[in-house]
C-alpha cells in the first residue's frame, strides 16, 4: 500500500499513453457520410477525451500528493501493525499470480497443438498441485479430478452443444 | 518451495514450445499415397458424426430459424444428426470465416444469404462467394417496402415522388453494409431518383428497424412477410410494394414494385456452403439431403407459412445463379460510391 | 376467464409441467456455470421445441429463462464470478457475505429475492402488457441516449474509494466497446489488421476474465497464506440454507423487493436495455434510498435483494413487448419469437386476439417456472454448496478451465480464448490498483447503445436541441444531473466523516 500514489501515476501514464495511440488512429477511420454527421470517429474520440482528461487529473493528484509527503510516513497505510507481514503476503501473492498466468499461459498454448484432453489434464494436475500443500496423498484425488473433468466436459459440448474442442494429435 | 515451483512452470513452458514446435511436422510425413486413400474412404463412409451448421446470425432470427427447421428434416437423409451453432457479428463474417478456414471435410457447413456478397462490397471482408463450395440455394424471401399506417403514402411509389419533392425529408432506417442497404439503393435507382433524397439512418437488423418504425421515428424500411405481417394485420404498418416478379400469396392486395414502374424484385436468397476444396461425393450426399428436406410437404408449408418462398437450386445452377448474383451487387456497390 | 381456465388447463398438465422444471434446470445449470449464457441454453433447447406444440416449447423456454437468471447469482455469490452479465451486482454484496461465513443466507436471499422479483414483474406483465408496451415505443433514439447518459451516471456511485478511477474505469469500458465494425455506418473500427477483431471484444471473454482470473489468485492465496491445511475449503461456513430466515429477512425489505422488481421489469420492455441495466439500476436505486448506503458492498442482504429481485422482474419485462407488439426484449425473447413464427403463429399485436389461450398460458407458465426454480434451488442448493466446500487447490484449475472452455464454445474461436486471457491480467493489475471492474462492464455493455442512439438521433434530426425538448428525454437528463450532484454530495459527507475520525 505504501507506493499506492506511484503506481496511480504510473497508471495514468499508461492510460495517457494508449489514449494518444488511439486518437492518432482514430484519423485513419472513415469521414462522416452524408448524413451521418458524426461519423465513426467522433465517438471514439468523445471517449478518449474523456479518458485522456481523467488520466491526466489523477496524474496530477497522485504527483501532488507525492510531493506533499515526500518521505514515506506511514500515514498511507491502513493501519500500522503487521505491515512487515502484509508485505510478505502480497508479495506471496504477487508470485502466486504470475505463477497462475504463466501455467494458463502455457495452457492456452499447448490446447490447439495437443488438443483439449491432452493438454488440459496436466494443466488440471499440475496447477492443483502447485496450489496444495504438496503431499503425495492428495495426488489421486486430482488426478481423478483432472481426467474426470476433461472427459465429462469434452464428451457433453460434443454430444449436446455440437461445439468439438480441439482433439490435437489425438485425431 | 519456491525451486520446486520454479521447475514446474519452467517444465511446463518447455513442454508447451516443445508441443508447439513438433505436432505440425509430425502431421505433414504422412504418405501421400495412403492419404488419397483414405481421402476416398472419408467419401465413402461420410458422414461418420455429426455435422455442424454455422449459422452467422443471432438464434431467433429469419435465417436462424429456417436453417434450423430445413436441418431438422435434412439430417434425416443424412443419418448424422446437423448441429446448428450460431455465431453472429460482423455482418455476418465471424461465422462465414469460421467456415472459410474449416476443414474441408463436408463436417462444417455455412447457412447463409446475400449478405456474403454485401460484406464483401461494403469492405468488411476481402471475400466473397468464391471463398466457398455452393451446395445448393434452399428459400428466397422476397422483399417488402413498409411504413407506418399513420403515413399518407400507399405504395412505394408516392413515398418516393415525395421524396422528390422534398429530398432528405423522409428518414429511411437500414443495416448499413448489409443487404437491406443494397436494396434500398437498388429500389432508388430503378426509380431513377438520386439516392440522396432519401435520409438513411443505420439501425443493427430488421427488429430495431420495426421498433422504430412503428415508434414513428423513421419513416420506412424493408422487411418481410415473417417480420412484419403482425404488425400490418394490426394495422400499425402498411406495405408499399413488394420487390418480386409477382404478388406473394399472404398478401394479394400489395402491389409490386413492377407494377408501380420500378423495376426491381430481388430477395435474400438463402443456401448451404461448404470450405473451399470440400470433396465433390461429399457435396453430393449434403445437396442430396437438403432436396431431400426441400421436397417434404411438412417442411415446406412451414416455410411458406414464414412467407418464404422454397427455391430449390442444386450446386450447378446455384453456382451460376450466385454469379449473376455477384453482378448485381457489383452494380449497386457502385452506387454506394 | 375462460381462457384463462383454458390455458390453465393447458399449462397445468404432467407434460407441461416437467418441461418447465427440466428447462429451468437446465437453466440452471447454465447460468451456474461461468462462461455459459442463458442464450445458448435457450438457443440449444429450440430444436426440441419443433416436434412440440407452441405452448409446450415456449413453456420449456421460460424455464430455461427463470432458471438462467436465478443460476446466475450461484457462482457469483459462492466464487465471486457473475455467471451470467445480469448477475454482476449480485456478487458486489453476496461474495462478501459468503466470504464471511455465510454463502447459505446469501444464497437464500438471492434465491428468494429472484422469486419474490420475477413475480413482481409477472403481475406487471400480466396487468398492464399493452399500454406499457405502447409507451415504451416512444422511445426513440432521444430518449435511450439519455436513459443510457443515466445509466453511466451510475458509476460514479459504483462503490469505489476513487472516484477518478471509477470514471476512468467506466471511459476504459466505453473505449473498448468501439473496437470492430461501428454500429451505424458499419466501418471497420481499431482492428489493427486482426480480422478477429472485426466484431471488437466479444463479450463474454472479457466479463470471466475481468473477474474471473482476479477472484480465483485472490482464492487460490487465500487458500495458500491462511491454513497450511489440506481441508483449506473454498468457502468456510455452513452448507445449511436459512430459507426461513432468509424469507423473513426479503419480506422485511418489501419495499426494496418491489422496487427493484418493478425497475427490472420497466428496463426489460425498453427496446436494447437488458437485465445488465436493470441489475445495476436496481442496486444504485436501493444504495441511494438506503439509511446506510456505504454499507453497500460490504455484504449486506439489501444490495443482494435488489440485485436480484432486478434482474429477475427483467424476465416478466422483457416479456412486455414480445407478447403486446411482437418485438423481442431481448435474445432470448428473440428465440421465443422464433418459435412462434415456426408454429405458424404470428407474433405482433394481434397475437392477445387471436391466440388469447396461448398467451394467458404464457403467463401462467411464467409464474409456474419461477416456482420450479425455487423448488429446484431448494433441492439442489445444498450441492452447489457442497462443490463450494471443495478444497480451493481444486476448485481454482477448474473454474480456470471452465473458464476457457466457455470462452472457447461462444464462437468456435481460439482468439477469445486470448481476449480471457488478456482481459484477466487487465482485471488483476486494475484491481491490484484500486480501480474497480464492475464500470468497465457497464460501459462496454453501454458504449455501443450510447454510440448508436445519439447517431440516429442526430441522423434523423441534426438538431441536437431536441435532446433538450423532447419531455422523457429531458426527464432522464434531469435525473442524472441529479445522480451526480447525489454521489459528489455522498462522497463529501463521507470525506468529513473520515476526515472527523481520523482528526
């Protein structure tokens, strides 16, 4: 919570940012027709003046805020006790969530190449065993999990949603 | 705890770049030979499960609801049961991709109309007919002029001398892009009036257009017997002119436009497309099928009841008739201009 | 009243009856599920209705309807995922109440307050179907424009600490609601040379991943820091279901019930609103009549009350205009029209004349299927809970899986996949942030309706002013001029007060 003003800044730019790409697009759209007198363009841009003139006030906040407290008391944060450990924790967590997003990452990857059964059942035991207390007893427990779910899940979108996830190799 | 962990994703990541790296050379080995005959069994033996009908329009609409009801009776000469999925979007083209880029093995189907053709001329795609197999044009739904009874005007005629006289009074609504714009367009220059005395408005499809209309808020758009019929009987809209060769059977009185000295008559012609390169014993069983249903008494007096009219046209003569079709909307693309 | 007797008759019979309750299983189950939608279920179950008679497939799809939109509130309560978009401000209060111990009375509420709701808006329906539907279409583009100018007005009270990011939050939704083809002149829009893009952002991917993937790292943390324990659960607390008590508590807010109820259905018969609009109209109308509105979003009963009570009456609603002029509310209604049209009946407003016994069986199957939902949510409540129960190193993969399923099935389309992926890391960062996510839903699911009415107004007249003189347009500019002068008032009293406890 301590850097809470740095990162709205660093927000604010990101947004300022993608709000200049978008409207230096935004004049590549088509003119208004005959009647159409506001065209396809002119929405876009009512919304990123909005967003852009947001962005910029919370920049403008976040920074004179900054100033005002340059030393960082802790006035920011919440409550004072168990910060040490609070930061432990939303470090933990930091890492967890990376650690999620790389394994769905490579998920999604392999899905098209290995196909839904292949892919999703090491997807399924894995990512179940990173997220346990890691004892070898509940490893049946998910991976009966993981296979039952694979199958049910592929067999009912094929049989009743006419919708055939991608078999991959197993072709 | 934190190596373990580490090892596992670096494990796994490896193993995504490993699959992703490998399958397709391990696909391409195979013998050419075997292939061709196993091509010719795939023939032989089609079809082994169900085949998917994409449908590029939102469930409950016009095209919607006759695929689905022609597919009922169609995958009954098919012994595989014909799974209708809609994708809608994009005039249409999220759904006729799919099927584009499908594999051309007679198990990925496309029910579809005109609009192929009109979301190529209106740019939203950089393809047309030729992206597909025709298999056969199945219905044409003739097109119907409409407006609020509360208007003066009593056929398309009088609308349009208005019109004239006073050119950017009458607000038209229309699905820019789609095929009820090109026939607006197509009805103005068989009228040889300019195409700006009317004022176009876009609405997405023909129920917003209706809803508008009847709110009085525009002043006409085209619809068809299914869609506005309840209305009409109701006696909020009215007809103005029929755009076909002759009056349909639902509603004897309502001029033709042809009758009224426009030329136009033109529907949206609804038929069944396969990818490219779609074996032609597979095309044959699907078109089979589908005369098959075309032919069923049941399934016919349902679509006629819609106010649709069955127009049979095996793969052949549909390949032709989409040609002449293509010329027609290059011509009225050219309008748009 | 004979035809009454008659469709009662009709509706009242074995057949009909266990088509209902099997539809609004199936519904159910759908709107359960995040990633699958009510339109699908009703989309799958039309080819069933060919071989049955009019009143037995419209009955079917009224269950699967009324069961959608209870199911919905399931994962959103016990996960924190809305399983369907009309279910979002459901788990603003009823993922914290189950977080702290009590999924079974958020459950309870949500359930009942669905029922008691959508029989609100199916006595509206049933009394007064034809002049409400008649007024509604005097909403031209003027008027939706400025009835969407006050729905956005909502999220400035949409319960964030920043005010400024809750706005930026909703520009963002806005914004990604111009991407793909434009919805008056059809031109292509910020596609990057992606054909995938051609219809911008689908939906669904978007709403799972924004909350979805943050909700599952927050569970999945949770799992991990708190107990080193094996039997670490997903929810803590009883599986026990107060329907009592829960009845009690929903009929001691009557006042919110019926309101809400009566906002749902109202917002149901207006062409393009939907129950996303009536959801969270209902939730901000409670929050702003209540003595105690920064309670809201803590988990409190009345915001799950309104929530739900909303979208449900959005089910009676939208029934409005599809029944009194043949428009449909919504998809869903769409298909049910469609369904009428096969059987050679012609929707339109003629239909109460000439088929009066199918439409009182209309409405009696309405009210028929909310009872089978709540029969079956009372059998089959305690199973959801028990998977809730599941270890929470089992249940996160497999809602992430289900996740990407769901995204998959919606267009046969791997790209969305990605778009889920995309959208739950946008979700994690923003809210890691303190931007709230519920603004960025409804601006995208507002964007293109704000886009379109204020093109065709200004298409069929350039005359801007009319937005001014046109009385029901007017009305709603006024009401919001007035919702935000409310929340900056709100947000400076709550500063004093913070402002007098701290100092």
């Amino acid at each position: 919570m301590v850097k809470t003003r740095k990162w709205d800044a660093v927000l604010a730019v990101v947004m300022l940012l993608l709000v200049a790409f978008m409207y230096w697009h935004t004049y590549a759209l088509p003119q208004a027709g005959k009647w159409d007198r506001l065209g396809p363009a002119a929405w876009p841009r009512m919304v990123l003046m909005v967003l852009g003139l947001l962005s910029l006030i919370l920049l403008v906040t976040s920074l004179a805020a900054g100033r005002a407290q340059p030393s960082r008391q802790p006035k920011e944060r919440p409550s004072g006790e168990g910060s040490t450990q609070e930061s432990r924790s939303n470090r933990a967590k930091a890492r967890l969530a990376v650690t999620i997003f790389a394994l769905m990452f490579a998920y999604i990857l392999i899905i098209p190449k290995l196909g839904f059964v292949l892919s999703s059942i090491p997807f399924l035991v894995g990512c179940q065993w990173i997220l346990s207390p890691r004892q070898t007893r509940l490893l049946p427990g998910m991976v009966v999990l993981a296979v039952a779910l694979t199958l049910v899940v592929n067999y009912v979108f094929a049989r009743y949603l006419g919708v055939y996830l991608p078999s991959g190799i197993l072709r | 705890m934190r190596k373990s962990l580490l090892m596992v994703l670096v494990a796994v990541i490896c193993l995504a770049l490993l699959a992703s790296g490998c399958a397709p050379e391990a696909q391409e080995e195979a013998k050419p030979q075997a292939e061709e005959k196993a091509a010719e069994e795939a023939v032989a033996k089609y079809p082994e499960r169900p085949i998917q009908l994409v449908i590029p329009y939102k469930p409950g609409g016009a095209t919607d609801i006759i695929f689905r009801l022609v597919c009922k009776y169609a995958e009954k000469h098919l012994g595989q049961p014909i799974v209708c999925v809609n994708m809608p979007g994009a005039t249409s083209t999220v759904g006729s991709r799919h099927v584009k880029e499908a594999r051309p093995d007679g198990y990925t189907l496309l029910g579809s109309h005109d609009v192929i053709a009109t979301a190529f001329y209106s740019g939203v795609v950089d393809y047309a007919f030729e992206a597909f197999e025709p298999i056969c044009l199945i219905t044409s739904t003739p097109n119907i002029a409409t407006t609020h009874s509360d208007y003066p005007w009593n056929t398309m005629k009088e609308l349009l001398e208005e019109a004239k006289s006073k050119p950017g009074e009458i607000v038209w609504s229309t699905t820019f892009g789609s095929t009820d714009h090109f026939f607006i367009l197509g009805i103005l220059e068989a009228a040889g009036v300019s195409k700006d005395v009317l004022r176009l408005v876009g609405y997405e499809g023909t129920g917003p257009q209706l809803t508008a209309l009847l709110g009085k808020h525009t002043h006409g758009c085209m619809a068809n017997v299914a869609s506005a019929m309840g209305h009409v009987e109701a006696g909020d809209l009215k007809f103005l002119g029929v755009a076909w060769e002759s009056r349909l059977p639902q509603i004897p009185d309502v001029p033709t436009l042809k009758e009224q000295g426009i030329d136009f008559a033109h529907a949206t012609n609804r038929g069944v497309f396969a990818p490219k390169g779609t074996p032609e014993g597979i095309l044959k069983k699907i078109e089979e099928a589908f005369r098959k249903a075309m032919e069923d008494p049941e399934c016919k007096a349902k679509i006629e009841e819609m106010g649709t009219l069955v127009n049979f046209k095996p793969r052949e003569e549909y390949v032709k008739f989409l040609d002449e079709l293509m010329k027609k909307y290059d011509k009225l693309a050219q309008m748009m201009k | 009243m004979e035809f009454l007797i008659q469709a009662a008759a009709e509706v009242f019979t074995a057949k009909v009856l266990a088509l209902i309750t099997l539809g609004a299983l199936a519904g159910i189950i759908v709107g359960a599920i995040p990633g699958f939608t009510i339109t699908m279920g009703i989309a799958l179950t039309l080819p069933f209705t060919f071989g049955m008679s009019p009143i037995e497939g419209l009955a079917t799809m009224l269950g699967v309807y009324v069961g959608g939109y209870s199911g919905g509130q399931i994962s959103g309560i016990l996960l924190g995922i809305p399983g369907t978009p009309s279910s979002i401000c459901t788990t603003f209060d009823g993922h914290p109440m189950a977080k702290k111990g009590q999924p079974g009375r958020a459950l309870a509420l949500g359930v009942i307050s669905s029922f008691l709701g959508g029989l609100v808006g199916a006595v509206v329906l049933i009394i007064t179907a034809v002049p409400i539907a008649r007024f509604a279409l005097r909403f031209g583009p003027w008027e939706i424009f400025s009835l969407i100018v006050f729905a956005l007005t909502l999220i400035a009270s949409l319960g964030s600490k920043s005010l400024t990011k809750g706005l930026m939050a909703g520009a963002f939704g806005l914004l990604l609601a111009t991407f793909g083809i434009d919805p008056v002149a059809g031109q292509l829009r910020f596609t990057f040379g992606l054909h995938e893009l051609t219809d911008g952002f689908e939906f669904l991917p978007v709403l799972i991943g924004l909350f979805a993937l943050p909700q599952m790292i927050d569970a999945a943390a949770r799992g991990r820091t708190e107990t080193k324990q094996v039997d670490s659960s997903f929810i803590e607390g009883s599986i026990q279901v107060p329907w009592l008590a829960g009845l009690r508590e929903v009929l001691s807010q009557w006042v919110n019930l019926v309101r809400s109820g009566l906002i749902g259905c109202m917002v149901g018969a207006l062409p393009a609103a939907g129950g996303v609009t009536s959801n969270f109209l209902a939730y901000d109308q409670a929050q702003k009549m209540s003595k105690h509105p920064e309670k809201f979003g803590t988990g409190i009963p009345d915001g799950i009350i309104a929530s739900e009570a909303g979208n449900n009456g959005t089910a009676g609603g939208s029934l409005i205009p599809t029944i009194a002029l043949g428009i449909p509310g919504n998809a869903i209604t769409a298909v049910m029209l469609g369904a009428l049209i096969l059987h050679g009946i012609t929707p339109g407003p003629m239909l109460l004349r000439h088929e009066p016994v199918l439409v009182y069986g209309v409405f009696i199957a309405l009210i028929v299927a909310h009872f089978s939902m709540l029969l079956l949510q009372i059998v089959g409540l305690r199973g959801f809970l028990r998977i809730a129960k599941a270890p929470s190193f089992s249940l996160v993969p497999a809602v992430l899986t289900l996740c990407v399923v769901g995204s998959f099935a919606l267009n046969n389309r791997f790209f969305d996949v990605w778009v889920f992926l995309l959208f739950g890391l946008i979700g994690y960062l923003l809210s890691r942030l303190g931007v709230p996510l519920a603004p960025v839903v409804l601006g995208l699911i507002l964007g293109p309706l704000a886009e379109s009415n204020l093109r065709q107004a200004l298409m069929i007249n350039p005359n801007p002013n009319l937005f001014f003189t046109r009385p029901i347009s007017a009305l709603f500019l006024g009401i919001s001029l007035l919702s935000i002068a409310y929340s900056a008032w709100q947000i400076m009293r709550q500063r004093k007060r913070t402002l007098a406890e701290t100092g």
